[in-house]
C-alpha cells in the first residue's frame, strides 16, 4: 500500500512536469520544426539516461524488446498528434488524446485479461466528462483528418501506459526507461529530416526547451513512470495522468494571466473529482480480477 501510494505521488508529479512544460514548448515552437524538437528532446534524453544507467545488454531481446516496443508506442503518440494538429482544433486534440485515459482499460481487458474496477471506471468516466468541459467549446462533430490521426494518437499513448505496466514488472525500471526512450530518438531522428519542412532557430527558449523537456519531462518523468507502474495498475495511471491540463492551465495562469472559463472550471473540478473517487474507494486485495 505504501509503495502504491508513493508510486502514484511520484505519476502526479510527472502530471505537474508535463503539464509545467506546456507554455514553453508552445514558444519553443515557433522557431524549431516539431519532429526536429521531438528528435533533440529524445536524443538528450537517451544520452542523459544512458550516462546515468548504462544497462548491460547482454540479456538480448528480453532485456530490450519490450523497451524497444514501449519506447515505439511512445513515439508514436506524439508522431499522430503532431500530425493530426494542424488539421483539428488544439482544443478538440486536447480531448481527444485524453481519450486515453478511457482507452487503457480496454486494452488491458483484452491484451492481457485484467478487469479494473467499477469505482476506476467511474472516475475515468467523471474525468472524461471534465476534460470536455475544459478542452471543447461546443460539441465534437463531424470526425475529420486530423480528428481521426488525434484518435490514433490516443490509441498508441493508450498501448504505451499499457505495454509499460506489463514490462515494468519484467525488467528494470532502469532498463526500460533507457530503452524506451531511446527507441524513440531513433524514430524520430530517423524521420525529422524528411518527414517534414525543416527550420530551427538556436534562440534560448528552444534551448531551454529541448533542456527542461529532454531531462525533465522524458528521461526523469519516464524513468518514474517505469518505476511507478510496478506498484499501480495502468488504469488508475491513465486517471491520474488526466490531470495534466489542470496543470498546464494553472501554469498558464501563472506566466501569462490565461484565464478559465466558469465551465473549464467546471471540468478542472470534474477531473480532480474522478482522481479522488478512485483514491477514496478501499483498495481491494484483488485489484483486477482476471476474466
């Protein structure tokens, strides 16, 4: 019970990281192709993790492959969602990606037989509600590209949170954190240079960005995250993760005075709300029963 809680202390924090990060990531932006950002974040990453681990390769593929497809799934979800942004709205990305958080139940329903809980289904379900309150100004629509790509997305981040929790408890949260992040690196070093028009301008905050991102929000928030879910179920890590648009809005708030809405508002409330409807509930001694 200590270990799970300490875990997921440790996955709201990454939510603060992730969630801190946003402001800066949107300037950096401006001056550095997204592939070309993601291939400079992973690859700091990978180095720093790599200097701080160096894992011993000699296990073969069970000591590597499932890094190798976590870290895929991984890049995956930000290849989809950078794609599909430019034709959806950021607002109707924001809520769709988080559609994850519904999607990790499923997936471990199927891959790997676990049933969550009712009360985790039903905070999932709360948290939902209020990040379409906070992200969508009217209703979804008509499903168009970039709709379908963010979809995708949510999937691959879905697959990811689920993947990691099955290997977390088969190999070193050090090893999977090296591997994982640096398959993505390779990915998205692979692709940056002809997947899409390239610019990058060396200005401090795309500096300071590929910085605070590389070792803060990939090779220390991933590491943890390899950590944490050996002691927390995928499920309840894709609730807490809902909670990073509250933090990327409070930090807005903070640098640049962005305001909420009475109704985003609303929606902040809903998903602390399903965050605690799950931490109240008693933890049962059998936590995903097996179909």
């Amino acid at each position: 019970m200590m270990n799970r809680r300490k875990a997921e202390a440790a996955l709201v924090a990454n939510t603060i990281v992730w969630g801190a990060t946003f402001v800066m990531v949107k300037s950096a932006l401006k001056d550095v192709s997204p592939l070309l950002f993601l291939a400079l974040r992973f690859s700091v990453a990978a180095l720093c993790l790599l200097a701080i681990w160096r894992p011993n390769w000699k296990g073969g593929f069970r000591q590597w492959g499932g890094g190798a497809l976590t870290g895929t799934f991984l890049f995956s979800g930000y290849l989809l969602q950078t794609l599909g942004l430019p034709f959806t709205s950021a607002a109707k990305s924001a809520f769709l990606t988080g559609l994850a958080s519904v999607m990790v139940p499923l997936l471990a329903a199927l891959v790997y037989k676990n049933r969550p809980l009712v009360s985790e289904l039903l905070g999932i379900l709360t948290a939902t509600a209020g990040l379409g309150l906070m992200t969508l100004e009217g209703p979804l629509g008509s499903m168009g590209r970039g709709d379908l790509l963010t979809v995708l997305c949510a999937v691959a981040f879905a697959a990811h949170i689920v993947t990691l929790g099955h290997y977390s408890e088969r190999m070193s949260f050090e090893m999977l954190s090296v591997t994982q992040v640096g398959t993505a690196a390779v990915w998205a070093g692979s692709l940056f240079w002809w997947a899409e028009p390239r610019h990058l301008v060396w200005r401090p905050a795309v500096v300071y960005a590929v910085l605070v991102t590389g070792l803060l929000a990939t090779a220390l928030a991933f590491t943890v995250q390899a950590w944490a879910q050996r002691y927390t179920t995928s499920t309840r890590t894709a609730l807490i993760y809902t909670l990073e648009p509250v933090f990327a809005w409070l930090t807005s708030y903070w640098l640049v005075g962005e305001g909420l809405s009475k109704r985003a508002a609303a929606g902040a409330a809903l998903i602390l709300g399903g965050v605690v409807l799950v931490e109240m509930k008693p933890l049962s001694s059998r936590l995903h029963p097996s179909r």
